[in-house]
C-alpha cells in the first residue's frame, strides 16, 4: 500500500490543506470518529465496559485532564498510554535544530520558531513529522525534580555566551517537550510540592515559566495522572490548587467477579499452553489461583489501601503453568495438568507483593499469610463444585489411619492406585470432573484432598514439594 507524500515544507503543507488543532480538539475529534465507526475504544482492557471507559469517554468529550485514582494493578497507566491511539497518526512540525520542542507550523511558541517562520518564504520552512507513539511521556513522582519536567537555567548555555534573558538560555523538561502532545505523571501524591506548583501553574494558565524567567511558554498538552485513594486523600499529600483545577476524576478497581479475573489472567499471561509439552488448565484449578486473589484483598491480614494487583494473579497462573509443565517434561506426560500440588510454588511468585497489615497480622509472617489465604480460597471453590454429602465419612475414613501422600513430581497414573483405600475421594473427583484422562483425575483427586483440608476435615503435612494428607493434626 502507498502512504501519500507527506509535505515537507510550510507551503506544501498549507497546500495540502492541514488544519492546526489543539491536543485535546485532535483527541476527541478521532474518539468521536472510533466511536461512530463502532470499532474497540480500549483494547485489551478487560471488566469496565459499563463503569470506568464510560467516564473516560465523558471526560474526552469535555476536554478535561485526568486522574487515574485506583488501587495498584488495576491498569491505570495502561489506560493512560491507551489514548495515545486517539491522536493522529502524524504531527507536522517545524524541523529546525535551534527549535527545543515540536513547534506548531501555524502557530509557534517559541521564538526560535516564530523567527523562522517569520524570516524565509514558506518554500523554504522545513516541515517533519512526529508520530503517534512519540507524542506520549509519563514520569514516575518519587525523585523527580521541577527541572526534570519543568525545566531550567542551562548554566552550559550562560557559560558559552547566552544572556540569561534570553529564550534559548532555558534547558526545557518533559512538559515543554511534550508540547502538542500527552504527559503523564505516576504517583502524583509522591511529587514534590515545588512541582506540583508548577503543574497547577500549566493546568490553570497552560504556561511554563521558569525560576520566575519572564517568558511565557503557551503549552498545548493533554496531563494526566495517577493515584492511590489512600495517599490521594492524605491531608498534605497534594495541594488543594492542583487537586481543583483537575477535570475528571477516573475511579478504577478490581474485576468485580472472578471469571473476568480469569479472563484477564489468560490475556495478560499470554502463555502458549501448545507446543511439545502441552499443558491443559482445568477450570476449577483457574478459579483457585483468581479466587487466591480474591481471598487476598479481603484478608484481615492484609493491607487493604494498599490492595493486591492483578499481577499477583498473573505471576502465580503463570508459576503453576510452568510447575505442570516441568512434571510433563520430566515424567513424558502428554497433557501436564495443574494439581493443587503446583500451588506449592506460589510463595516464589506471591511473597513481596502482599502487604501486611500490621495491625491485624498479629506477627504472623507473609508466608503463613499466604498459607492462610490459599486454604481459605481453596475451600471457597471446593465447596462450589463438591456435594458435602459424603464428605465427613471420608474423613472417619482417614480417621482410621489412612494415609495419602501426593506431590508436584508424582506420575498422574499412580493417583488412582492412591486412594484405593478412600474410594469416595475417587467418586467425589469425578464431581469436580467426569474426565478419565489421568492428569485429569490427579489433578481432581489433590483438589479433594485439598479441599478436605481446607474445611478441616483432615490434616496436612508439606514438605519439599510433597504433601502428606492423615488425621494426624486433628
């Protein structure tokens, strides 16, 4: 396919007929344009068709910048960076080297521009073009300075002969720099006090000046931002100038149910279950890992402000998926199903990403946490799937003495030859699932005995990547 030309100079580009518009007119023009087509506004972003992208949409159309303000993990810069597609797809610019910044042919700002412009016939102002994906920046708050997305006085600039009254002594920050562009800042209650003044300054006058420098940088730029209700909120944290002059407010949370969860795991781990060593999930064992998640952000042990992202459930899918897989490549086994054994590799993958509360933790250590919550959802999935009928005489059974012991390295086939003395777990597997495939059954039969545990019906032992089920504890 053949791309026009794109003009190269200012008179080509007045041919073409090109019209100057602001950021926030250019971004709810081509929203307005997607919205009509009925083509995907957020791609990839999973459980905020009917909450969170109705209000961003509102806040396109009035023109406002934006405040993300959600719990970590859930997905507030990538619905950040996802408005860069609302943008077009080329920005023309006037290409001089003495210009600091994207400069609008039209209308220049800067006085290195506006003398271009001003001093050479049309056919002979240079025009380039700024892509899409390059008109964004974001900046994380912590450690970041007014000169870093501000600017300064560039003491190179004086030392080599520039007067410091002069436009071309300033050393420009991110902001300038993402003139006709989008910024945006993490973490804003982190930012330093001193910057977010000036921020409030280029939210309320749209200008930038620089150590009380009296020159006036008109900045055309989309803000947006990012924040956690619970430092948000703090009194202190962001002064009430910048909070007012923000136009909307984002509220964004967790999936509200646990299969959007899990079909939000899948899309994000984007794990290739094919190849030579296939592995196949069953159902149940996806909605222990979510429902993990779940259990989490609902514990007392746990600090609620802080929350538990969606990555704690990505990384953890994607642990039991590799431990499945290193049993079928070790064992020769065609599929590898997850068991609850596999599970048993999750403090790799969940400890540093929970937060305790310490209040409520009672000393308890991350890892007995993660214990604690991993029963508590185990048992909340068991009891969806399998009847209590029958559930307490397999108990008496175990009672008797019985022993069962399983592990993340035991070859499927010998699972059935386990509970040849507890048939009911045999028949109770079947309730969770009726499939005669051998990694199947396994995988069933550790979910029953998991479950049976996690509902105190029998005891646990764990050790090295084996668990031993008795009566022993109780």
């Amino acid at each position: 396919m053949n791309h026009p030309r794109l003009p190269k100079t200012l008179a080509e580009l007045r041919a073409s007929g090109w019209k100057s518009r602001t950021v926030k007119d250019e971004v709810r023009e081509n929203f307005l344009r997607l919205l009509r087509e009925g083509g995907e506004l957020f791609p990839g972003i999973v459980g905020y068709d009917d909450t969170v992208i109705p209000e961003i949409n509102i806040a396109l159309l009035a023109g406002h910048d934006m405040l993300f303000l959600g719990e970590k993990g859930q997905a507030k810069s990538r619905l950040m960076r996802l408005l860069v597609r609302f943008l077009d797809e080329q920005l023309p610019y006037l290409d001089d080297p003495a210009i600091p910044l994207h400069d609008d042919p039209y209308a220049p700002i800067t006085r290195a521009g506006r003398r271009l412009v001003a001093d050479r016939p049309p056919e002979e102002v240079p025009i380039a073009w700024w892509p899409r994906d390059e008109r964004y920046a974001e900046r994380l708050a912590p450690g970041t300075k007014f000169a870093d997305i501000i600017g300064e006085i560039d003491p190179a600039k004086l030392a080599g002969g520039t007067s410091m009254a002069s436009e071309e002594a300033l050393h420009l920050g991110l902001i300038p720099r993402m003139h006709r562009g989008i910024f945006a800042m993490n973490e804003l209650p982190e930012l330093d006090e001193l910057v977010q003044v000036g921020m409030f300054n280029i939210l309320e006058e749209r200008d930038v000046q620089i150590r009380g420098y009296p020159v006036k940088f008109d900045i055309d730029v989309m803000l947006l931002f990012s924040a956690n209700p619970a430092t948000y909120n703090r009194s202190g944290k962001v002064i009430p100038q910048l909070k007012d002059r923000i136009g909307a407010v984002i509220h964004t949370h967790y999936p509200r149910d646990r299969d959007l969860g899990i079909r939000m795991v899948e899309q994000e781990a984007g794990i290739d279950l094919g190849g030579d060593w296939p592995v196949v999930v069953p159902w149940f064992m996806k909605q222990v890992v979510e429902q993990i998640t779940i259990a989490a952000r609902k514990s007392k042990y746990i600090d609620h402000q802080s929350g538990v992202s969606a990555r704690f459930s990505i990384a953890n899918y994607e642990t039991m998926v590799a431990s499945a897989r290193q049993r079928g490549v070790r064992l020769g086994e065609r599929p590898a199903v997850p068991r609850i054994s596999d599970l048993g590799h999750l403090y790799q993958s969940s400890l540093g990403k929970l937060e305790l509360d310490l209040m409520g933790s009672h000393q308890m250590t991350e890892r007995q946490v993660l214990d604690a919550v991993m029963a508590e959802a185990i048992a909340a999935v068991f009891e969806e799937y399998v009847e209590a009928h029958g559930l307490d005489e397999i108990a008496k059974v175990f009672a008797k003495g019985v022993k069962i012991e399983v592990g993340d390295m035991l070859p499927s086939a010998a699972y059935e030859r386990l509970v040849e003395d507890v048939p009911a777990v045999w028949q109770k597997a079947f309730e969770v699932n009726a499939s005669q495939e051998p990694a199947v059954r396994a995988s069933c039969i550790e979910f029953v005995l998991a479950g049976l545990y996690a509902t105190e019906r029998i005891s646990r032992l764990q050790s090295h990547g084996r668990t031993l089920y008795d009566t022993g504890g109780l």
